[in-house]
C-alpha cells in the first residue's frame, strides 16, 4: 500500500508507476490523501480529505521521503497476498512489537546491552571515568560495614592536584597513614567510596554484580539511585588499601539514609524542610506527618516501578539502603543484592543473603522449584512470560510495605519491636487485618486511619502473602494508581514549596 499525499505545492516522486505527492504542509492548508491498493490500483482511489495544521518545519521533507519509502517497501512485500493476509500480517506484527516491549523489555534490553552499553564503555573510557586511581579521592571517615564491604566518606582529588597526599598537605588536615580523618565540609567534589572485602566468599562476586547493576541504571533509569562515577583497582596494600581489592565510587548525594531519619525522635517532622523545603503551614500536625510519609512512599514506589520495569529486582530494600538527598528526593543504594530477572544476572535460586526484618513470607524472588533460567538470549526473549506468571517483583513491594508501617507506627520503628511484629505477623498468616485484631501491643494507626483509612487500605495490600487470592500484593504500578496516592495532596505540597521556593 502506498500513501499519496496532494496539495497545493508538492513534490512529485515516482516509485513502480504510483505518484507520491509530498507537501510543505502549510499552515490550515487542506490536503487530499490517497489511498491505493494493488487489487484496485487501476481504477479504484479512496480519497480522504482534512485540514493540516503543521508547520513547513514540523515534518522535515527526509521523513516524508523515509515513510513513502517504507511503504512502497511494504508494498512490494505483501503484493502478492490477499487483503485478509495483509491483515493477518499486519496482526502479526503488532502483536510481536507488543510482545517485545512488554515489561520488563526485550527489544529495550537488547538495545541497551548491544548498543548503549558499548557507548556507555566507549565514551567513559575517552573522558577517563574507567581510568580512576586510589590516588584520586582522599578518603575520610568510615560510614558503615556489611558482609561484603566497607563504606567511606571522601572527595575527588581536583585534576590541577598531582596526588592525594598533596591535597591533604594543602588542606592542613592531620592524616593517620593515608586516612584522612576530617574531609573540609566545604569540599564541592564529595564522594561515597565502598571497599569490597578481600578473602570473604562471594564479596568479590557481590562487588561485580553491583558494578554491572549501577552502570545498567545509569543507562535505565538514573534517577533512582546515586550517580555511579566508577571503580578502581587498588595497586598497592597499606592501611587502608589491599592490592587487587575493588573499590566503588559515587557522587555524594546525602549523608543520611532514611534509617537515619526514621530512629530520630522527631521523625517524620524531621524531613519537612527536606520534603518540601518549607514548613507547611495551615496543616494539623497528624495531616502534616501522614504528607510527608506519602511523599516518601511515592519516591520509593516511584523508583522501584522505573528498576522493575527493566527487569531487575533490588532484593534488599529497607531504610538504611533509601539514601535521602539535600533536594528531598529518595535513591535507592546499594544493588548488591540484586538481579535482573531479564537475563538472569546474579540469580541464585536458593540465595537468602537478605534482612529478615524487611523480607517476605516467601523468602526467595522466584518460587524454589525454579532451579536455574536459560542462557542469557533465551531468557531475554521468554521473560516477558516469567514476569507475567511468576511477578518478581512484587517482592521488593512487600518490603516497601514494611517501610510503610514502620514510617506510620511510631512503637514499630525500634529493631526489637519490628522483630515481634514479624513473628506476631507470622503467627497470623501474614494476614495484617488479622495481626491488628489480635496484636495487644498499643500502636498509633492514626496517620494510616486519616483519608478514610486509604494508608492502612494500602499497607494490608503491599504485606500480604504473594499470590494470596483474597487480597493479592500489588505491583507497584498498581500501588501508584491506589487512592492513597491519587488524592496528591503530598504532590500539591511539593509544587506549592518550589513556588515558594522560587519566589524568594
């Protein structure tokens, strides 16, 4: 089928005997489309007229040229079959592009690992992001300690500085070995460094796979976590550095996680300048809490449907691993844990290195009768199916749902009292309207309660056992489209304190 498109001043191409009109495309000029087909080209012209309200810029003249070519090409392609296999070809076709772009993407994860990928490797190695040195950050205090790693303060050493040594000596900080023990709180270029740990079964695997997962949300989806600047290799030991041993880089984006934030007293009041960058004014304080904690839970959600939708599942999420930032939004860190259940990147079937206080009923992200996935090609193509019949990733959603009650319930936000509500709630089924009726533990469900109930109506839809035919977990698409977070009231805050903001 070939389009001919007539006005008053055209271009007239010629393609196998059909005249192809191309037009300017005027402002408010009537234009006259033709349609032809081969069973009735000789005598038979359906005509469709409209007004075109396009600029002579919109549609450059080699885009007309491209569509007329593609489809004289698809003429000559099904030139031969009958108007119903015409049809059946074109189903074909919509149904495959469907299918390839369901989530959590084939035909997008084909392109980012054979395309962006090597663009992304490419471009980083000729701006030096993949040529980073110890001598290149000076590292401050320690921040935390896991299994696999240790975390660091630092700042990037400035590129008219010759070494590390050298910016310590100008900063006249005191250092113990190459440790500096007091960054400058001025430094503009911050970082967060982690070290994998040496000799410990699996850090060196975990350290891998967290690089692999930072430079795919980088190309994905990077507003939803730190910005990953890159890693190096130590090449000397001494105090602080092992030869051979990896270290993981990022920009500073907050000193504090959401961990931090919930154990203070005045939590979630804490983070209303943060939130909102102004105190809100006119609000009860009850009204005032429950805002700020859908803002969060909207960011979390938020940010989990964006890494969902690309096919990895975080695996681990709770407070300490939602780095809050000075601009008020909430990034996920962290991703060592994680896996892409596109290709089947780090999925070990029978793998449990996660926080049992924030993990669901169903231990594992896939059923344990799922011993292992395909090889990479295969389990790309078939993943739009496992995701529909398995749906990983409403494991993190149980997670967020804890994050959701700790936040609300006051007496929950303690690790002895989250440790009994897991077991109270185990005894129960998982079934959280049963645990509140059967708990004799004094819990505040006032700001759950406030909308109608629309927060507690959410929290017994996120924890819940999986496939649990009474009130099955929500997706996080689906938590987003919930009430609780369709009356924006937490949105109209946000848009109200930047117009504030903006205004002063």
């Amino acid at each position: 089928m070939a389009a001919l498109i007539s006005t008053t001043s055209t271009t007239l191409l010629q393609h196998n005997h059909h005249t192809v009109c191309f037009s300017p495309l005027k402002t408010t000029t009537p234009y006259t489309i033709f349609l032809s087909t081969n069973r009735f080209k000789s005598n038979y012209i359906n005509s469709i007229k409209c007004n075109a309200f396009l600029d002579n810029n919109i549609i450059p003249k080699e885009l007309l040229l491209e569509l007329d070519y593609t489809l004289v090409k698809f003429q000559s392609v099904t030139e031969d079959l009958s108007g119903l296999q015409k049809w059946g070809f074109l189903a074909f076709a919509g149904l495959a592009w469907i299918y390839l772009t369901a989530r959590p993407g084939v035909l997008v994860g084909a392109i980012d690992a054979y395309l962006m990928a090597p663009i992304q490797m490419v471009l980083d190695s000729l701006f030096g992001r993949r040529s980073l040195k110890g001598s290149d950050f000076v590292i401050g205090d320690k921040l935390g300690e896991g299994s696999f790693g240790v975390v660091y303060s630092g700042v990037l050493v400035p590129r008219n500085v010759n070494s590390a040594e050298e910016k310590i000596q100008k900063s006249g900080n005191k250092i113990k070995g190459k440790v500096l023990t007091k960054l400058d709180p001025k430094a503009k270029d911050k970082v967060i460094l982690k070290k994998v740990k040496v000799g410990i079964e699996g850090a060196k695997e975990f350290g891998e796979y967290e690089e692999w997962f930072n430079y795919r949300l980088s190309r994905a989806a990077p507003e939803t976590c730190a910005k990953f600047l890159g890693s190096f290799v130590a090449d000397k030991t001494n105090s602080l550095f092992t030869k051979g041993g990896k270290w993981l880089v990022w920009k500073f984006e907050g000193g504090r996680s959401l961990a931090d934030y919930i154990t203070d007293r005045n939590f979630p009041s804490n983070l209303e300048s943060v939130m909102f960058r102004r105190a809100l004014q006119g609000i009860d304080s009850s009204k005032r809490d429950a805002l700020i904690i859908k803002q969060i839970m909207r960011q979390m959600v938020t940010s989990l449907k964006k890494i969902h939708d690309t096919g990895i599942v975080h695996r681990d999420i709770k407070p300490a691993n939602l780095v809050v930032t000075k601009q008020g939004q909430i990034k996920l860190i962290d991703f060592g844990s994680a896996t892409d259940l596109r290709i089947g990147k780090n999925y070990v079937p029978i793998f449990n290195p996660l926080d049992p206080d924030y993990c669901p009923p169903e231990l594992y992200v896939l059923p344990e009768e799922t011993t292992s996935l395909p090889p990479e090609p295969i389990a790309a193509f078939l993943s739009p199916i496992l995701w529909q019949l398995k749906s990983p990733d409403l494991f993190d959603m149980y997670s967020a749902g804890i994050i959701l009650l700790q936040m609300a319930i006051p007496t929950l936000r303690s690790a002895s009292a989250l440790k009994n509500f897991n077991l109270e709630l185990r005894n129960c089924g998982y079934n959280l309207k049963k645990w509140r009726g059967f708990t004799r533990g004094r819990f505040d469900f006032q700001i759950l309660d406030e909308d109608s109930g629309r927060g507690w109506d959410l929290a017994t839809k996120l924890i819940s056992k999986r496939n649990s035919p009474a009130s099955g977990r929500l997706s996080a698409a689906a938590a987003l489209r919930h009430p609780y977070f369709l009356l924006g009231g937490d949105q109209a805050a946000v848009v109200l304190s930047k117009l504030s903001f903006s205004t002063r």
